[in-house]
C-alpha cells in the first residue's frame, strides 16, 4: 500500500489534502476491485487485498482523529498564547 505520510504531517492544510488524496485513492481501489473477479485470484492474493483493504480503511479512520487532534491542538496553542500576552 502507498505510505501517503499522513500521520508525520503537522500542517492542518497539508494534512487534510494528503487524507482527501487518501480517501480518493481508496474509492478508485474499491472501483477498480469490484470489477475483477477477486474469487479466481489465489489464496495469497485475495489475502493480500483484504489486508491492504483493512490497513487503508483504518489509516482513513484514524486520519479524521488525527485531523480533529490538529484542529484541537491548534486551538489550545492559540489560547496558551493569548493567555501569555495578557501576562505580559
């Protein structure tokens, strides 16, 4: 599966491209799936797909999490530095 590096991005802009291009990739997979006939590929193969089709879904999933930590710890970084003005 392609490493799209989505988890080492800190930029919040960045990162919800690199997940859309995710998400993106995942329905032209999923297209391109349901037109072979996964049942005449071998044991392996099926197999391998099936893993791949776990990891994506859960790099996705995890994906939103991430965003809504970024979004979360940008917010908190925005407060901790408006409080400090007013200390200053």
């Amino acid at each position: 599966m392609q490493d799209f590096g989505l988890f080492a991005e800190r930029d919040i802009t960045r990162a919800e491209q690199l997940l859309r291009k995710l998400e993106r990739f995942a329905e032209r997979r999923d297209d391109f799936l349901d037109h072979i006939d996964v049942g005449a590929l071998d044991l392996s193969d099926s197999y391998a797909i099936e893993c791949e089709d776990d990891a994506l879904d859960e790099t996705i999933a995890f994906g939103h999490l991430y965003l809504e930590h970024l979004h979360q710890m940008d917010a908190f970084r925005a407060e901790m530095q408006s409080i400090t003005m007013v200390a200053a």
